[in-house]
C-alpha cells in the first residue's frame, strides 16, 4: 500500500492536515521500543488506499530528541521498504508564517532525495501577519509541488491530494555547510514583511505569559476548566448515564438475579449483593452491575469533560504558555515548567500522565515528576469519586482532601529537589501563536483518547470487583485487615474494614473510593481514606508504566517515598483534625 508521510516542525498543523486527510477509523501506536506516538489512517486517491501516516514533529533530520529519532527512523524505513523509491511520497507541512525556520528541515528532506510535497499551511495567517509569499516563485527554486493550505477550513486540501499523484524528485542541490546560508536567500528572495497591527489573539497570547496578566488568567482557566468538567460530567451523568443504568439494565440484572438464586458466590460475583430486594450500583459490588456502572457511569462522563477541555486547551495553544508561567515555580520542585503537562494528563489519567513524563530531558526529572504525579495527583476517575463521596458534606471536606494534596505536592517536590543530585535544565519551547481550534480534529483526538481509556480501564475495573468478591468470600480480606490493623486504626484511624478499599485501590483507585461508601465512615475518616487511597500506590497500569520507565529500582525508590510520606501525613490528619 502507498504510505505519505505527514512531516514538519511541531506545531505547524499536521494534526489537523491529517484529520482532513482521514476517515475517522484511526490509529494510534507506540513506536517500537519507544513511548512515542504516531498516529496512522487510510485516504482514498482515485479508487486505492492510501496509508496516511502523522510522524512525530520534527526540527531536523539530525535527532536531538527520541521523538526526533523516531520520525527519522520513520522515514528511514518507509522509503527502504518501498519498491519503487516513488511510491511513497511526504506531505511536508510548513508554518507559511515561519519560512526560515521551518525550510531548514524542507532542504534536508530534499536532499534525501525523496519525493516531497510541501503544504504551505497557515496560509490565512500570513494575511493577519503581513507576510506576503511568492508561492510559484519558491516551487520554482526548490523544484517541488507547493500548495497553500488553510487546514482549519480545508482550503488547499483537495488541490494538496492531487498533487501528491506522480511527484517528481527534485534536483535542487546545495552544499551542507551553506543551508542556513541558502536558506536565508531563498526567504530573501520569496518573502515580504509589511506593516501590520497585532490581532486581539496576539495581545492575548503576550499577557498569558506575562508575570501580571498571567497569573489572574491561568486561575480564570483553571476555574473554568474545573467547573466545565463537572457541568458536562453531570449533566451526561444525569441525562444519559444514570437513567440507561437504571430504567434498562436494573431490570435486566434483576431478571438475571432471579435466574441465579437472588443469593450465593456465582450471584455475588456476577450481581453483587442486593440492598432491599433491589440493585444499587453503588454497593451491590457485582461484575454486571458496579462493575460496569463505575466506569461507564461514574467515571467516564468526566474523563470525557477532561479530555475535551485538554484538547481544546492543548489546540487553542494555551499549554505551552502555561508551562513558561509555571517555570519557576516548578524549578524550585526540581522540574521545568513543561512538567505541568504530565500533571494536567494526570489529572485525566496517571498512565498517559506517566508517559508523557518522556517530555522532561533528564532521568531527574522524569523521576521527580513522575513520583510527584503518582503521590499527588488523583485522576479525573478518583476526583469524581471523591467528590460524590465526600461533597455531600460541602466544601469544607473536599478543600482539606486536595488542599493536603496540594501541600504535599509542593513540599514533597522542594524535598526531592533537595536530596537528589543534579539540577533542573532550562526550559527550551516554542510558543505557538493562538489559533482558533479545528473542531473536527479535536473531537477525532477526544474520541481516540476516550476509546483509549475504555480499553485500558474497563479490563482493570472488573477484575478489581471480581477480585475482592473473592477475597471477601474466602476470608483473605479480614485476615489482611487483622494483620495491618494496628496501622489501619492506629496510625490512620480507620476501621479495619477499610483494608478491601486500600487493597483494591492498587487496582483501580476509583473503584476502592467507591468503596468507602457503604462502610459509613465519618468525615474525618472518608478525608484520610480519600488522601491515603491517593498517595499510598499508584493503580497497578500506572505502576506498571513506571516500572517500564524507571526500572525495578527506581519503581522501589518511588515505592518507599510513596508508603513513607502517605503514613507520616495519614498521621498527622488523623491527630490534626
């Protein structure tokens, strides 16, 4: 099958280039050995299927980065592959606002050799911006097909498919050590400036990382991101999920009940336990009804919410201002300011939170961050949760659980920067112009994250219902919870009932908040359990992520700063309040 390439600079639109060019049957993967994603779709081109391939963003095809490794590896094997060196063909997308920069990886892959399209995207930016471009001067002088594109709109999409047919190679040739050279004539030459006002978005982008404007605007965003997150995640709880649950699968399952007894070890584990005759998702514990009603119900909805707001956040380009506005502060817990996104990711999921760490240069960083994130940062799952579970009592319960946290977070940092050697580098990003997202793209990139979830998610939430209905009919529970009482009821103030949650929480940390709720704890008791159940282990996918990362030693490591700091502040809340 023929494969093109979607290659350029980070941020100069390829995502959306891509999703213009896709159904919306898509594929992400890892690269092989690696953490880094890529993204994979087919295209139709006159009655034949074409692989459309989005390669991670690149400055230059000498790698200063694993992601950088990876797309020249990529493009490495696709022409080596190829039968013919002209099947294959790469799409090479172009900030038309920032010819210079971005030329620099244009005359590297000319010089492969290689058929090569390139999409002069932003095209109605250039407009805004006074950059006046001459598009038939510069295909004449590279000798390749150039297309202007607006991906937002889709303007030169289809003109850019067409050409992508018979791509001839081109003959433009140039010594090495006379590019940036070369490349500073052809702008030269192609390109004028003229006098231009600044747009609203460009003023806006100034005072997002400026000292004074900034910090009123990141908290306006965090407010309304957090109240955004909760509105949709109730209202589809409330309008979707909760009635299906129970007007059409209540029934069901006590049809199903009926069918199996209303009682024993298969019921209990298939049903759970009824509470009055009826199903309760919250308590019956069965695999067809917690089961399914945590992940799909309870959680679900706002990982969703999460994920939206993240990607329109991430596409609008407010993300990289917020890791320059954050810089220092994360410095003084021996990161830079781009740990903020594995944080963020956090929030909706420790996994890609994890993952995501591979943004940090050094070992150091990754492990701090990582460490900080899994101690201190409950997923969207866990905050709606803890928030159905301890909201009821209002503000006040829900201010000490994450306020805690927060403490944490911010003095466990300063610590490990303290006693780890090494320094925090500086922190290099390129800052993106505010773009008015494409919403077609986004959705596609929500959709792949919440398939992603489901898929890694609902595997852990049963077995972790199957496991501890298990663990309750033979005993094991009651005999985990004689032997840690005196830690449990001593040092936490907990009841020993509470060890089925703990132990469930390696599992699914979600499901193990959930299980508080018929335990009827007081409110000093459901703060600890909530602050305990985040800081005490990551959910088993997360820790298995880490020990990926970070090797058997350093998941220890983390392992025994997790146990020591969630015993010293399980105690310290217990005596405090």
């Amino acid at each position: 099958m023929k494969k093109i390439l979607l290659m350029g600079n980070p941020n100069v639109g390829k995502s959306v280039v891509f999703s213009r060019l896709t159904g919306v049957k898509v594929i992400t993967s890892n690269y092989p050995g690696t953490t880094v994603e890529f993204t994979k779709g087919i295209m139709h081109i006159d009655h034949e299927d074409v692989e459309i391939i989005d390669v991670p963003g690149t400055y230059t095809l000498v790698p200063n980065s694993k992601a950088e490794e990876v797309a020249v590896k990529m493009l490495e094997e696709s022409f080596a592959q190829a039968k013919d060196k002209n099947e294959n063909v790469v799409i090479n997308v172009i900030d038309a606002t920032n010819l210079e920069r971005n030329l620099n990886l244009t005359f590297q892959l000319i010089k492969k050799r290689i058929p090569v399209v390139a999409a002069l995207n932003f095209w109605d930016e250039t407009k805004h911006k006074g950059v006046i471009v001459d598009v038939e001067k510069l295909e004449k002088i590279l000798k390749i097909p150039l297309v202007p594109t607006c991906a937002v709109t889709g303007e030169g999409i289809k003109q850019l498919v067409s050409r992508t047919k018979d791509v001839p190679i081109s003959d433009f040739d140039y010594e090495e050590k006379e590019r940036w050279h070369r490349i500073g004539d052809v702008v030269e030459t192609v390109q004028k400036l003229t006098h231009r006002h600044h747009t609203f978005l460009e003023k806006l982008g100034d005072l997002s990382i400026s000292p004074i404007g900034g910090v009123p605007i990141a908290l306006g965003v965090l407010f309304v991101t957090f109240h955004m997150i909760r509105f949709i995640g109730e209202w589809l709880i409330g309008n979707f999920g909760e009635p299906v649950f129970e007007k059409l699968w209540a029934p069901l399952m006590l049809k199903i009940s009926t069918l199996l007894g209303s009682e024993g070890i298969i019921h209990d584990v298939v049903i759970g336990r009824l509470v009055e005759g009826e199903i309760d998702f919250g308590e019956s514990f069965g695999l067809l009804t917690t089961g399914l009603f945590v992940p799909f119900v309870a959680v679900l909805p706002y990982v969703f919410a999460f994920y939206l707001i993240l990607s329109l956040l991430e596409d609008f380009g407010y993300l990289p201002r917020l890791a320059v506005l954050v810089d220092n502060i994360m410095h003084k817990l021996g990161v830079h300011g781009f740990a903020i996104i594995p944080f963020m990711l956090g929030l909706g999921c420790n996994v890609p939170g994890a993952l995501s760490t591979r943004v940090m240069e050094t070992k150091r960083e990754r492990f701090i961050t990582a460490t900080l994130m899994a101690i201190a940062v409950p997923c969207m799952a866990q905050i709606a949760m803890v928030a159905g579970l301890i909201g009821k009592h209002g503000v006040k319960g829900l201010g000490i659980v994450f306020g805690t946290l927060f403490m944490v977070w911010i003095i466990l940092g300063i610590f490990l920067n303290k006693i780890m050697k090494g320094h925090s580098p500086e922190l290099f990003i390129e800052i993106p112009p505010y773009r008015l997202p494409y919403f077609g793209a986004l959705l596609k990139k929500v959709w792949m994250r919440i398939v992603w979830f489901i898929r890694e998610a609902l595997p852990w939430v049963l077995f972790g219902v199957f496991l501890i209905n298990i663990l309750y009919t033979l005993g094991i529970i009651e005999f985990i919870g004689t032997i840690v009482q005196p830690v449990i009821s001593g040092i936490m103030g907990l009841p020993t009932e509470a060890v089925g949650s703990l132990v469930i929480g390696f599992l699914r940390k979600d499901v193990a908040v959930g299980m508080l709720a018929p335990l009827h704890l007081t409110l000093k008791q459901l703060i600890i359990a909530s602050v305990v159940l985040t800081m005490y282990f990551p959910c088993a996918a997360t820790f298995a992520v880490l020990v990926k990362e970070f090797g058997i030693k350093g998941m220890l490591k983390a392992t025994l700063i997790m146990v020591c700091s969630t015993l010293l502040i399980a105690g310290l809340l217990n005596l405090i309040l």
